[in-house]
C-alpha cells in the first residue's frame, strides 16, 4: 500500500477513546471516499488491569469488520490509551499479542 498524505486518514486515534460504531462508520466511510485509512485499536489502562485487552481490541475490530469486506486499504495500528502521553509504551510481544484480527481479514 503507497500511502501519501493526501490519501491517508487515521480514524479512532484512542486519545479520544472510542466509540467503536463511530469508528467503523468512519472508516467505511473514508474508504468509500476513495481514501487510504489506518485504524486505531487498543484499551485504556482500567481495561488492560482489568483483563480485558482482547476482548476490548476484538470488539473494536469486530465494529470495523462489520462495515468493510475489502481490507486492501485498511491498516490496524494498535495504539493503547494507557500508552499516550504517559511515557509508557507497549513492548512488541504486547502488541503482537493484541491483534485477534486475522480471523476478520480473508
């Protein structure tokens, strides 16, 4: 995928938490429009403590996955909030673990 940024949008960039419908409609949306869409997925800090990292970060694709059958211009970024502006940052295996989104994508 080139991606320039006169065709690229990040959509439910998780500073501003999400509301993962809203998300996918924007997503959908700027696909439609023809734009190249990097989609933002993770959990805040009280989810990951409380064990649910996975099922927040599934939810949030499952949203996406629900709207668009072609992935070829879609990328999942999994960007945590607890991450973000906090000088914490999430190792490799934590990310790596993160993404339950292979089942979605044929």
């Amino acid at each position: 995928m080139i991606l320039s940024p006169t065709n690229l949008l990040f959509v439910g960039t998780t500073k501003f938490c999400f509301v993962n419908q809203l998300v996918a409609d924007k997503t959908k949306h700027a696909l439609e429009s023809g734009l190249k869409v990097i989609a933002c997925i993770g959990e805040t800090l009280a989810e990951r403590e409380a064990g649910q990292t996975e099922a927040v970060v599934f939810r949030q694709t499952q949203a996406i996955a629900a709207k668009i059958i072609d992935w070829t211009n879609v990328v999942l970024a999994y960007e945590p909030v607890w991450a973000i502006g906090t000088g914490k940052t999430a190792s490799p295996e934590q990310a790596s673990r993160e993404f339950v989104c292979s089942e979605f994508i044929t």
